[in-house]
C-alpha cells in the first residue's frame, strides 16, 4: 500500500469535509459587492481542523483495517469519497468527546 497516497487521500476527505460550507458561501457571495471575504483567522483554524481530521481518520483507518490501496487517480477520488466515514467517525470524537462541542 502506498501510505503517501492514503494518507494525502485521508487528509484531503478531511480539508473537504470541514471547509465545504465555505464553497457554498463563496458561491452565493461572490458577485455581491458588499461581501469582504471570509475571516482569514477562522479560516485558517478550519483548515487546520480539517487537516487534523484527515490525519486523524488516517490512524483510525489503519487501526480498523478500513483503509484501501490506492494504485491510480480514481482510486485516489474514491478514497477521498469514502474517506469521509472515517473523518466523520474522528470528527464525533474529537469535537463531540473531547472538545465537546
């Protein structure tokens, strides 16, 4: 298995996962010229996170076994895609158990 590979699918299901919704406020805001941006401190706090999921769901995979080889870019894309169990699996317990939020 080439660890590289999973770990950067992992930690890109993570960025997705936690910084989705900032794709969808640039949609709607994009053309509006009132709108300033997004909070750059938040922002980064976000990315940050989202990273710390996916490295996260990263070692939950491996301990569980539900990881996959990754040998070519759609196998990359479907990891991403079904990443998203694992990260969101990290996510309920890092920011629901130990950050409770």
């Amino acid at each position: 298995m080439n660890e590289l590979l999973v770990v950067l699918a992992m930690t890109t299901s993570g960025l997705v996962w936690n910084n989705f919704g900032y794709f969808s406020a640039w949609r709607k805001h994009k053309d509006d010229d009132d709108w300033d941006g997004f909070d750059k401190k938040k922002l980064r706090n976000d990315l940050i996170l989202g990273a710390i999921l996916g490295v996260g769901s990263y070692f939950y995979g491996t301990f569980t076994g539900n990881l996959i080889d990754i040998a070519d870019a759609n196998q990359f894309i479907g990891a991403v895609i079904g990443g998203f169990g694992l990260v969101a699996a990290v996510d309920k317990f890092i920011v629901g158990g130990i950050l409770s939020k």
